[in-house]
C-alpha cells in the first residue's frame, strides 16, 4: 500500500524545512547558531498551528482522545526529560498502515498507527518519539532559515501549503515539489545526516532518563532496516525521510553497550491502544476471528487483559453487544484497572439503551481518573442521552475552567446548551470551539448568531459582544497577512 498522501506530504514538508545540526551532539560540525534569534519558537508554533488546521480537518486525522491521549502522556513524560523542557508538544495519530513518524515546525509530532502497531515494546514507540522530540528541540527547522535566508524560507513554506493541498493526489504533490525546487530540496536533504545522528543521540538520551530500555531504539531501527532491504522498491516511510546508514545503527550500538541493561515492562495502556488500533483494522469479523484465536492458543504476549479488550472492542463493533460485555465482566475478573475499560464499559451501557447507567459509571470513573479527557466527554455525552442536560452542563463548565483551551468540551457544551434552549450560549460555545480550531470566520459566524439570539441577559450579551470585536480583529488580521503572502509570490 502507497503511504497516505498527507503523512508523506507532511514528513516531505518537515524534511525541506529542516537543517544541519549544531554542534551540541559530539562530533556534528557547528553550523550556527543566528536562526535561534531570527526564527523565533513563537513563529514554529503558528507555522505548526497552522499546518494542523488542515490536519484535523483530513480524513486520516484519528479523532480518538484515548488513543492520542495516551501518545500525548508517553510524549510529555519524554519531553520532561529534554534539553529545551519548556518546549510544548503535541502528539497525534494518523490512521495509515504504513510505518511512519514525524516532526513538525512548534512541537507538532504525528505518529501513523501502523507504526504503533509495529512496536514490539512500549520502548520502541518512545524510542521514535524521542527521537522525534529532539528534531524539535534541537531547532532543525531554525537551522534551516539560518543557512536559506527569509526569502527561501517564504517560498518552502508556500511548497508545505501547495502539497498539503494537493494531498488527495500523491503524484500532484511530488509534481509540486519537482516544480523548480529538486536542487534546493537536494541541497537541505545532503545534511539529513548530521540531523538524524543529532536527533538519534540527543533522543537515546531522553529515552534513558525517561526509564525506558534504550535498546528499544537500536532493535526497532534494525528492524526497519531489514524491512527496506527485504522491499528495496517500497521500504518504510520511516527509512525514507528519516535516512538509516549503516554508520548511524553502529553508532547507536556503541553507544548503548556501555550502558547497564534495564528490563522495562509494558504499561496496560500500550498494549490496550495497540489492542483497541487492530480491533478497528480490517473487517470486524477478521478483528473479532483474531482476538478470539489469540485466546484460543493463550497466545497473549504478557497480557490477557489486552487480548479480551480488543476481542470486547472488535465484538461491540460487529454488533454482538452481549458478548463484548462478557468480556468487559473477564477484565473486571482479571481485576484490570484503566479508564479505557471504564469508557468501553459505558459505550456497552449506551448500546444497550441504559444513558443513565453509563453516567453513574463513568461518574464513578471520573473520580478515580480525574484528567482523562475521554471519561469527561464520555460523561457529557451519557448525560444529554440520559436527558439531564443540566447536569450536563453544570459537567463542562467545571471542566472548561480546568481545561479552557479544550475544542472539542466547549462543542460539547454547545450541545447541551442546545438541549437547553439556551441560542445564545450555544452558538456562544460553539464560536469558541471553532476558534480553538483556528476557524475564525465560522466563531465570528457563531458569535454573531449569538448576539442576534435575544435570549441571553446583559452580562451574557456583553461577553458575546466583545468577543466577537475580538474575533474579528483576528479575522481581519489574518485575511491581512494572507495577502500580503499572496502578493510576494
């Protein structure tokens, strides 16, 4: 199968955009050190923010907070542990079989499922993420600008957006980057080298300080190596734009035998997101055969608890409610403890017409898991198919105040404020989720929809008011800056 348009598009994008190492790893020349100055991480960031605009708006975008939720936590207890800790991340999921990873401008890191589900430990996936965190913190984007120059930098950033438009057509993409640019791609690609030596090393390092086995690193890159030698013609994504040499696995070894061996186990989430990923791949039917097949032969790879959650997961997606909650009642027997089993326990409870049962749930499951976000919508959901919108929403304004920056709650409370009758603050709440979506001309929209409502009173009205004057600053700003990029092409 062809790596997903967007995923190539992407690494290609970051792979234009990024530049030869400092000296900060050993034995890497000094390339400079002015782009820390002249390209600022603030600048990264909206570059970043404004690729992932189009990301999530992508078919391949994976809209499951368990699953980047748990990318995100392993992510962040890595990053902690990285030369720049103040940098800011944000991982996700892409839903694509090919084996790939990538770093982007402020801290945007994807990471395909098919990668997930080719790690054979927890220790191999953190070992691509650190590997992919110190990209970011090492500035390779910066280094770029540094060696380029602003103008070029205008004109690869205009490429980035001409082949994330052309994504849905993989040979208009590469017609896109063959267009006048080979040399100067050439060019930026002749010093992968150093980059990935940097990154390989910079992220051995935070790997170990994390706790895990940084032999992960070493074994899963082998791996990939001998996957490119055995399909010379359709190697790994990974080993394409993240270029492995022989030098560079010698190095890692090097490195890693004059460290202690650490065994590192497993956590339960890893092996559950894996489980819950190839309980959705292929035909639920070929999902369901496999699981049950694994429990057949006791063929659990450490985990039984795993294994009968991706059975439940394939069973509830093929339709056999009742014996997905079989297996929900094994797990509580094996006394396995996670809110990915309490969410897929509620979802059993909403298939089967019990709202209310599933709110009582994951009321309780709240307490116990205060900061997972998919217990929280989970709750918000159980409880306007329950009809009680007001606890609903009393659930996101308490949560909102802890997590105001959250889309994806505030569409929620648009909702609920809907089941409410409430005009004025849904499209009020609605506005604000499409802001945090960087949609600023669908929140103006809402918001002026607000303020025409009638039906809030004069404390409401005036929030909404100003609001709105400030969205449309925004707008106005942002339609500024777009022509003026459009009249220096």
């Amino acid at each position: 199968m062809k790596p997903h348009p967007l995923g190539r598009a992407l690494i290609l994008a970051f792979g234009i955009l990024s530049a030869p190492a400092l000296s900060v790893a050993e034995g890497l020349p000094d390339l400079g050190e002015a782009a820390q100055s002249d390209f600022s991480p603030a600048m990264e960031r909206r570059i970043g923010e404004s690729v992932m605009q189009d990301i999530r708006r992508d078919a391949a975008w994976l809209d499951d907070p368990e699953v980047n939720g748990y990318l995100n936590r392993l992510g962040n207890r890595l990053s902690a542990q990285s030369e720049e800790s103040r940098q800011e991340f944000e991982f996700f999921a892409l839903k694509d079989p090919t084996l790939n990873a990538f770093a982007m401008p402020g801290g945007y890191i994807g990471v395909h499922t098919g990668l997930i589900l080719a790690a054979k430990s927890e220790s191999e996936l953190a070992s691509v993420l650190a590997h992919e965190i110190s990209h970011v913190t090492q500035r390779h984007l910066a280094r770029l600008i540094n060696k380029s120059g602003q103008g070029q930098v205008t004109s690869l950033l205009a490429l980035a957006v001409a082949i994330l438009a052309a994504r849905s057509s993989p040979d208009l993409a590469m017609g896109a980057v063959m267009a006048g640019q080979g040399a100067a791609i050439q060019n930026q690609l002749n010093y992968s080298r150093d980059f990935e030596r940097e990154a390989d090393r910079t992220g051995l390092g935070v790997l170990e300080r994390s706790g895990f086995d940084i032999r992960g690193m070493s074994s899963f890159f082998e791996r990939l190596q001998q996957s490119g030698r055995l399909y010379e013609n359709n190697a790994p994504g990974y080993l394409r734009t993240h270029p492995l040499t022989t030098e560079r696995l010698a190095d890692m070894g090097n490195r890693i035998q004059s460290r202690p061996y650490r065994q590192v186990a497993d956590s339960l989430e890893f092996q559950l997101v894996r489980a819950k990923l190839r309980a959705q791949d292929g035909t639920s039917r070929e999902a369901v055969t496999e699981f049950e097949t694994r429990l057949k032969d006791r063929s659990f790879a450490g985990s039984e608890a795993a294994v009968r959650y991706g059975l439940a997961q394939a069973l509830l997606r093929d339709g056999k409610t009742a014996a997905a909650d079989r297996e929900v009642g094994e797990l509580r027997r094996l006394k396995a403890q996670s809110p990915m089993i309490e969410t897929l326990a509620a979802q059993l409870h909403l298939k089967q017409g019990d709202a209310a049962g599933a709110a009582k749930l994951l009321r309780t499951a709240q307490q116990r898991f205060p900061q997972e976000r998919a217990i929280a919508y989970g709750l918000v959901e159980a409880l306007q198919e329950a009809r009680l919108p007001q606890e609903a929403i009393k659930v996101t304004i308490d949560d909102l105040q802890n997590y105001p920056s959250d889309a994806r709650m505030h569409a929620l409370q648009a909702k609920t404020y809907a089941l409410l009758g409430q005009r004025l603050q849904q499209h009020r709440a609605l506005g604000e989720s499409y802001a945090l979506q960087g949609q600023l001309a669908a929140a103006v929209d809402q918001l002026e929809l607000a303020q025409k409502s009638g039906d809030g009173n004069f404390y409401e009205q005036s929030q909404v008011d100003s609001r709105l004057r400030e969205m449309k600053l925004r707008l106005a700003e942002e339609t500024r800056l777009a022509k003026q990029a459009k009249e220096k092409k």
